[in-house]
C-alpha cells in the first residue's frame, strides 16, 4: 500500500462522508452509497482509469496508478462506505432526537411516558434549548440559500449521546473488521467463493506500470459497456426533456397475467408482474454458479405462493409492519441462522486453528496473520461492545444473546455478497425481536426492549448497507491485485473511524441547516423503537402483567419466559429447511437450490432481482449449450462492460446533479 493509494482512499472518504448526507436529501441525484455495490465506487474506478491514468501517463513528471494502487484505494473507499449512508450514520441522528418530537405529537407517547423509557444518554439533550436543539433540527436553521455555521449547530445537545453511542458503534465497527478479516481466508481460498463484484473490479485494473488493461480493447467490452450507457443515459435525458426523447423501458408489465395466478397475490407477490431489468444483475449472474441465479430466480416465486397458501386459510406471514413480533422477520432469522451454521460447519477446523493460534496456542495448520489480527480484534471489540450494553442497562443473560444475533445478520449478508453479488438486500432482521420472541415482553419489560430496539434501528434497520460487506469485497479486492490483506484490515479500522468522525458531525450539520427529512426509511426507523413500547405497554397492562414485567432482572427473567411458539416454530422451520438445502448442495452434485435464497426469499430486494437473474441464467444456458465453454469465455467481457457501463451511466448523473445545484443552488 503505498503512499499515494493510501492519500487517495483517505481523501475520497472524506469527501464521501461529509457530502452523502447533503447528496442525498438535497441534490438528490441518487444515492451515493446506492447500495453494496456503490456506484459512486465502481462507477468511479471505470472514469478513473478511462481519463485519469492515461493522463497521468501523457505527462512527463507524471506517473499513473499501478493496479496495485488502485486496488488499494479502492478497498480503503469500499470500507469507508459502510459508514455515512443508511447503513450507519443517517439512521443515528434520527433515532436519538426524532423521539422528543414524536412525543409531542403522538398522544400515546406522552400518555405512557415511553421517552422515558430510553437511558438518557441514548437520546439527544433538549433540556437546555428545546427551541433550538429539537425544533431547528426538525425545521432547519437557514435562512433562504444561506447556509448556517457550523459553529450554530448546537452540539452541547449532542455531548451525552455521543458520550454513549460512538463508543458503541467504535466497538462494533472494530469487531466487524476483525471478524471480516478471520472469514477471508477460508471464503476466499479455501471454499474459493466467486466473489463476483470485486472479480469484476479486479478485471479492469491496469498492470503494474499503468498500462490499459486489455479489456478496454475488446470490442465486446464496448459493445456491452455501451448498450447499457446508451439505455440508462438515455432514460436520464428523458428526465430533463420529457417531451423530446423516449425511455425505453427496463420494467416489464405482466399484470394481465395477476388474474391467473392470484396464489401469488395473496402471498404479497404483486412486484414479479412488474418485473425490472437491472443490467448489472444479470452480467453477475452471468459469471457466477448457474445454481445461484436460479435459486435467486425461482425463490421469490416459491416463498409468495407458500405465503399465498398461508393467507387462503386466514394465516399472514408477510406483513409490512417493521419491528414488530410478526412472522416474517422470524422467517428470514431462521434463514440467517440456516446459513450461519452452515458456514461455521463448513470452516470448523480453520476457525479452531485461528482461535488457538489468537491466544496464542499451537494450532495444526498455519493460520494468516492477519487471521489472527482480526480475531483479536473481534474479541476485543465484541467484548467491548457487550459491556457498553451492560453498563446502560442490558443485562448480561440478554446483551451477549442479543450482540450474536447482531453479528449474525452481518455475517450472512457478508457471505451472500461474497457467494451471489446480489448487491440488494432487504430482509430485516431485528436481534431485539428475536430476543422478544425467545423471552416474551414479560421477562423483559418495556425498557429493556427499548434500549434493544434503539440499538437495532441504528445498527442493523439497514442490513443492505451494513459496515461488513465492504470490507469483505475490499479484503478480496486487495488479494486479487497481490497486496496485502493484513495492511489493509490495519488501515480498514483508521478508516472506518475516521469516515465515522466525519460523517456524523457533518450529517448532523447538514439536518439542521436544512432540516431534518419528513419521509424516507430513516425518518420510518426512528419512530419504530417507541411506538412497539408503548403497544407493548399496553398489552401488559391488559394482561395485569406490567408491573412485574417492569421488575424482572438478570436471572430472575427466567422465571417468567413466555416465548412466542408460532414465531420460534418459523424461526426453527426455515433454519432446519436451510440446512437441508445447504446439506444437499454439499453431498449432491445436481442439487438445484442454494441456502442464499433464505437471505431474500420473498423479499422486496429478493423480488427487484429475480428477473435480472433468471435472464443473467438463461443467457449463459443458451451460450454455454450452443457455443461451448469457449464462447462462454469469449462472452464474459460483453458482461463486463454491460456492468461497467451501468455504473458509468448511473455515476454521471451525480456529477451533472452536483454541478447543476453548485451553479443554480436548486436539485435538478
């Protein structure tokens, strides 16, 4: 990692944390961490070494970046990414001021007196200034185009939250990096995962003097790069002369065909009559196992007409309530969990030898060092994590269960970006709710089931933008350019807290010079943790239970479990079913489903992607059948480029908004 790769990943996540807040509630040209494969860095990396490296290589002081460097600075910006969008940073502000606002104008709130609930150091201080802390945040404090300062924000409001959760998410983010760095080595080389999104990144790297990698000079590179380019620009000028161009449309309309399946319907499967062509779904489904995409395809289909069959007979699975103890979140756990067992099993005599060799034992087979650095490091910080829960009141029988759960959902979804490129993911997961569903409000009391479910909303409301896949795909983007994975998980945690020392002062500023957004999934999250206590509330008062769920602590929870037997059932019904199928893929050569599809299911992102990666299969069915494995090979570049074209198509329009509101001072 040299010098230059390292200024360059710093400074673009410092650019990316202090402008993705304002980006993407004030220009508004798309998100710049759209998703796990964010187009502001693969989009980027293409425009970097299609104008940046050949001038470099034109100048005569100049020298361009090796693919080494590249890689390098690209990982350090993939890690940075998992901190200022939704995964982290703009959930955080909104869960712990939004709460005082919401009890003034929710009756129930104030009734029952749920901010209360909360330990005062997990919500924002609006003792002091009120007007000032909560109402210019929830209205703004700018005046017409003038920006405040940032000197007028009122952090004194802000001390004792940060005091509280950067601690937290430091620790977090610490074991996360560690444990990322323990799974690399048997993920990558061992099980040898296809690793799709970072296999494409590494395919466009230049050599180690600068030079174009071939793959610019392919004719079926450009001719896939420019079909997409063509398509989604097009779409784009649509936008601004709706009168003059025509879209051409990515999503199909097969609502005509509703009528004949209303078994779908009933399972809430509207969204596969209106299927989408996302262009970069199916050249990854093209370069990864056929077994994968057809289960990606085929899942949403089979869970909506299980659901379907459910509904008939007056039994919901699906249901649109978030933070809840319904159904569905239990079935996508038990998926999770299916999956996470599978995946340890699997690795079971490598982690043991990593575990022997971190606290300094003989182990039997050599372990990477920087295996042993990151188990260190997830220990230290897993340990520090649970103990930050105690100390605000979780106890101990409750903070370790609830702290695996956490790191549960960021495993899976770390292995399916690793296993599939599905870069979409969507099922919640909540540890609080599992907790709720395995005790029962009884044996935890309405506080307690606070401070789980503020700690979920910032932590995990977003698993599709969590911390950990990207660094995952940056650890395996390193190793593919040759450079060195345990740098990079060292560098990886300077740049996680720096991101982290940026992003949330600068989000914050930003909210209240322009106020706090009405709308949107971070501003829907804040209002979950309360509005489920004060339900809660009001079910033990029926119940003449509240006063004695209020009481129960440590051991004494025990005695008064009352676990949720429908929701466990689902819960052990689509773990056992997960491992069935993951058994299966493991003694069978033919076995046609993946254990990935419990991670979507029937899920919104599940079912946005499920077209894209049926066509991405049946293209590579047709080629590799008629063509051979030598026209499969000789195809692979058009993939790419339709990839490398869609992210290029779907960076510009950043620029072009980000340049439009500088110049005019108005979203385009």
């Amino acid at each position: 990692m040299t010098i230059r790769s390292l200024l360059l990943g710093l400074i673009g996540v410092v650019v990316l944390s202090a402008w993705c807040y304002f980006n993407d509630t004030v220009v508004r040209p798309g998100m710049m961490v759209s998703s796990l494969m964010p187009v502001i860095a693969y989009g980027g990396l293409v425009l970097l070494l299609l104008t940046v490296n050949p001038l470099l290589r034109r100048l005569r002081s100049g020298r361009p970046l090796s693919g080494r460097e590249v890689a390098a600075a690209l990982a350090l910006f993939l890690i940075g990414c998992g901190v200022p969008g939704w995964g982290l940073v703009q959930l955080f502000p909104m869960t712990v001021m939004m709460p005082h606002h919401d009890n003034r104008v929710r009756p129930g709130w104030s009734q029952e007196r749920v901010l209360e609930l909360a330990p005062e150091q997990m919500l924002a201080d609006v003792s002091v200034n009120e007007s000032e802390a909560l109402d210019g945040y929830v209205t703004g404090m700018s005046e017409g185009d003038r920006h405040i300062s940032f000197l007028d924000v009122p952090w004194s409001a802000w001390r004792r939250t940060f005091a509280f959760w950067c601690p937290l998410i430091v620790s977090m983010l610490v074991a996360v990096t560690g444990l990322a760095a323990v799974f690399h080595q048997q993920w990558c080389h061992h099980e040898q995962l296809p690793y799709p999104i970072p296999v494409f990144a590494n395919s466009l790297l230049p050599a180690e003097d600068g030079q174009l990698n071939p793959i610019f000079r392919n004719r079926l590179f450009w001719t896939g790069f420019g079909a997409a380019f063509f398509v989604l620009m097009n779409n784009y000028a649509c936008r601004w002369w709706p009168n003059v161009l025509i879209t051409i449309p990515l999503r199909l309309d097969f609502s005509p065909l509703m009528s004949l399946f209303p078994i779908l319907v009933k399972g809430k499967g509207a969204m596969l009559f209106h299927p989408y062509i996302l262009m970069p779904v199916v050249g990854l489904a093209y370069l990864i196992g056929s077994d994968v995409s057809v289960s990606m395809a085929v899942a949403p289909f089979l869970y909506c007409v299980i659901a379907g069959v459910f509904a008939h007979y007056g039994i919901q699975l699906r249901s649109g309530k978030m933070m809840a103890l319904t159904i569905e979140p239990f079935i996508f756990a038990g998926g999770y969990f299916g999956i996470l067992v599978m995946l340890l099993y699997t690795g079971r005599r490598y982690y043991a030898n990593v575990v022997r060799r971190s606290f300094g034992m003989r182990a039997a087979d050599t372990v990477p060092g920087h295996a042993v650095l990151g188990m260190r490091l997830f220990v230290a910080g897993g340990v520090l994590f649970v103990g930050q829960l105690i100390a605000v009141g979780l106890d101990w029988q409750l903070a370790i269960p609830y702290t695996l759960f956490m790191l549960m959902v960021y495993t899976v979804v770390s292995r399916a970006i690793a296993e599939t490129g599905a870069f979409h993911v969507g099922t919640f997961v909540y540890p609080g709710i599992m907790v709720w569903g395995m005790f029962g409000a009884r044996a935890l009391g309405p506080g307690t089931m606070v401070i789980m479910f503020l700690v979920s909303t910032v932590l995990v409301a977003a698993p599709g933008w969590c911390p950990m896949p990207f660094l995952v795909q940056a650890m395996k983007l390193v190793d593919l350019s040759g450079g060195s994975v345990k740098k990079t998980v060292s560098w990886g945690a300077v740049v996680l807290i720096v991101a982290l020392v940026v992003a949330v002062p600068a989000t914050i500023y930003w909210q209240y010079d322009r106020g706090a957004p009405i709308r949107g999934w971070p501003r829907s999250s804040s209002r979950y943790p309360l509005d489920n206590a004060v339900e809660i509330i009001h079910k033990l008062k029926a119940q003449g239970t509240l006063e004695m769920a209020t009481d129960a602590d440590g051991w004494g929870r025990f005695s008064r479990l009352s676990p949720s037997a429908p929701h466990l059932s689902a819960f052990a019904i689509t773990a056992g079913l997960a491992l069935i199928v993951g058994l299966g893929r493991l003694r069978f050569a033919r076995w046609p489903l993946h254990p990935v599809v419990f991670l979507f299911l029937g899920g919104h992102q599940g079912m946005l992607m499920a077209f894209s990666f049926g066509t991405g299969w049946v293209i590579k069915a047709i080629v590799s059948k008629y063509g051979g494995g030598h026209m499969y090979q000789r195809l692979k570049p058009a993939m790419i480029g339709l990839i490398a074209g869609s992210m290029v198509a779907k960076f510009l329009p950043m620029i072009i908004g980000t340049v439009y509101y500088l110049v005019t001072g108005q979203s385009p």
